[in-house]
C-alpha cells in the first residue's frame, strides 16, 4: 500500500515540477518577444545632462536614455530572474517526483 502511495505522490510532484517550469518558459518566451510585459515593479526617471547655457540663453538638458526604456530593461531582468528562481524550484520538486516513482532494487550477496 505504501509503494502506491508513494508512486501517487511521485506522479503529483513531477506533474507540479513540469508545470513549475512550462509556465516560466512560455511567460518568458511571452515577454521577450514583446506579445506581454513584465510586471511594472520599478518606475525609473530619465537619464538627462545639463547643457552648460550661453549668454541671454536659459540652461537645457539633453534626455541621454528614457525613463520608460529604463524601467523595461530593469523590470525585464527582475521577471527574468523571478523565473529562473521558479524554474529551478520546479526542477526539485520534478526531481523529488521521480525520486519516489523509481523502484528501488536491494541485492544481498551472500558470501558461502
């Protein structure tokens, strides 16, 4: 009864291990190729330089990198490393899953 048990909870951990690491794929897959965004968890603001103003002239400032194109990369780096995270917990428990689906074989030598 145990054996079956255990082969039960092997197959419902490997099936949570599979889905733990599909879905990080294909969100992944989704957000890299721009068909969905990563979650917004970081606002940033513009990176801009002071120009240096000239007589009768008022100070400008130059945007080098938009605060939008920012926040992208950042929030894309932080879903991408979120992922791997759960990828990697999906990977385990897959492992723990089949750990308990194999059979285990003892062989006892007898020395006569």
């Amino acid at each position: 009864m145990r054996i079956k048990t255990d082969k039960t909870v092997g197959y419902a951990l490997l099936a949570v291990g599979l889905g733990l690491i599909i879905f990080p794929v294909c969100s992944m897959f989704n957000v890299f190729t721009g068909s969905g965004a990563p979650p917004a968890i970081f606002e940033m603001n513009s990176i801009t330089i002071p120009l240096p103003a000239g007589e009768g002239m008022s100070p400008a400032e130059v945007e080098v990198v938009s605060g939008t194109e920012i926040s992208q990369v950042v929030n894309m780096v932080l879903w991408l490393m979120f992922m791997v995270f759960v990828i990697t917990a999906g990977g385990k428990i897959g492992g723990l899953g089949v750990r308990l689906i194999r059979d285990i074989k003892v062989e006892v030598k007898r020395e006569d």
